[in-house]
C-alpha cells in the first residue's frame, strides 16, 4: 500500500477502472465473490442469461423482477473507495474514472468525469416512443403483481439504460475510455474481475507501465501490473488518502 501511495503522489492523470467489487462495501453483491449474484440461483437461471437481451425480450417480467430485487439499490451509500476518488479528482490528480458498474454511487458521492461503460439504473427509456424516466419514476409504476414499469406515452415498457449480454456498448462510450486512457499516467483497476468482454480488454488502450490491481482475488491481468494488491478497496484507497 506504500507502494501505491508513492505511485498516487508522482502521477497527476490516474485513471481509476472499476467494477462491481467497488461497491460491495456500499452492501451491493458483486457477481463472482463467494457470496455474489452468480452463485445465487434464480428459478435455475444465470444471471448473465437473465441479464441478457433475449430474455429482456422473451421473460420480461421475470427480468423486472430480478433487476428490482438483486441490481438496484436506490439506497446504496458510497464507501471509503467512492470518497478517496472524489478526493484525487479534487485535487487535480484524477482524470476520470471508467466503471462497469451500473449503482450511479461514484456520482452519488461526488465525482464529475465518470464514464459508465454498462449504463446506468438511473437512467431508462421507453423501448417504443424512447421517452425518459429516471429510476424513481419506474420505481413507481412497478408493483409486485406487475413488475414491469409501463410507459405513460404509449404504454410499451421502460427499460433501464443499460448494456445487457447481447448488446453493444455505445461507441462514444468506447472512444472516450479509448482517450482518457491512451492519456492516463497511472491506471488502478480495482474491484473488478477483469472478466468481462470487451470491457476487461480496454485495459490494454494504456499506454504506460503502470498498472495496478487493487482486488480481493487474483485476476487474469496480474501480471502485467506493476503492483497487485490483495484487500479490500475501500481499507486500501482509504490508506493512500493525503
Ligand atoms: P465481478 O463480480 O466479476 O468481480 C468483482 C471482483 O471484485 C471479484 O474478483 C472480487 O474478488 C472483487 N471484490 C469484491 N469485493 C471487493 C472489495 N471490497 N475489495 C476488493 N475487491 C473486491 O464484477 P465485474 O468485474 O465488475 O464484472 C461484473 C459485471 O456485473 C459488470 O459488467 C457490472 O456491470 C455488473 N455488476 C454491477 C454491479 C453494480 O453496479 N454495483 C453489481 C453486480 C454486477
Ligand atoms: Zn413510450
């Protein structure tokens, strides 16, 4: 952890790339920890086959209902690793942060240039007429008898803005990553599994030779960091504060 403190104090572009794992301390379950969402069983599914395009399309109301109980947590407070962020950003140290997760609480804790690679619950749209609705919105038109949120328009389906399996990220999504990254003089990648394609793969945009890894298991990018640490992020963000 002194390592990466003396790493944080000579860089002024970090770029921080995240995942689920950053906000379990914030009580939301990541997919792959022992207790995470793909060892819980959903009526025999997967969660990559319910978090998917075709079963959005086919089992929609079995999709509502898994999205509302296990992925959106409206009440998730930010921890130690969301507030360290904010702090280097403050301090002119952070050039963005790119997540895959889709919680809005590194916005809810205060950082501006964040970059959601899967999108976001608090943003949804009509699949029909494209009207918008922020998550409260849906919140209130979904009731356990019928889970899926109708728009007022036209009476189609609001679905969240986010990337399912089966879908494509936004291309101004990627080329921004793309830039902030080629620009990054450090980059940590923390809490995340480093699994998921083509997410995991936009590591290789950097440039530099510092990498770093800040998670609780090994990850297939190991050993191309100049540092791996083994913790839980939160204790080790919260250690390298000034
Ligand atoms: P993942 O579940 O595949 O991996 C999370 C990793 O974080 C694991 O390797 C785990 O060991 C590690 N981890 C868990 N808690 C940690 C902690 N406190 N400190 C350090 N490491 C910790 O998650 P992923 O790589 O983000 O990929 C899963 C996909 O699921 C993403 O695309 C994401 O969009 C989605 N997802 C998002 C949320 C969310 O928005 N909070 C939650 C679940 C899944
Ligand atoms: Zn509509």
């Amino acid at each position: 952890m002194d390592k990466l403190y003396d790493l944080i104090k000579r860089s002024n572009k970090i770029v921080f790339f995240g995942g689920a794992g950053t906000s379990t301390e914030s009580g939301i379950p990541d997919f792959r920890s022992a207790d995470g969402l793909y060892f819980s069983d959903y009526e025999h599914y997967r969660p990559e086959e319910i978090l998917s395009h075709e079963f959005l399309m086919t089992n929609t109301k079995m999709f509502f209902k898994y999205i509302t109980e296990h992925l959106i947590y409206p009440d998730a407070l930010p921890n130690r690793a969301h507030e360290t962020l904010v702090q280097l950003e403050q301090d002119g140290k952070l050039l963005a942060i790119i997540t895959q997760n889709i919680d809005g609480l590194h916005q809810k804790a205060g950082s501006k240039k964040v970059i959601e690679l899967h999108g976001s619950v608090y943003h949804n749209y009509c699949i029909n007429c494209g009207q918008f609705y922020s998550l409260e919105e849906v919140l209130a038109r979904e009731t356990e008898d019928k889970p899926i949120p109708i728009c007022d328009k036209c009476g189609s389906f609001i679905r969240p803005d986010v990337v399912l399996y089966g879908e494509s990220l936004k291309n101004s999504v990627i080329a921004e990553t793309k830039r902030v990254l080629e620009e990054a003089d450090l980059l940590i990648a923390g809490g995340t599994s480093l699994t998921v394609y083509p997410a995991a793969a936009f590591i290789h945009f950097y440039r530099g030779d510092k990498l770093v890894i800040i998670n609780k298991t090994d990850t297939p990018f190991n050993d191309e960091a100049v540092l791996v640490i083994n913790k839980a992020i939160g204790d080790v963000l919260d250690y390298t504060k000034f």
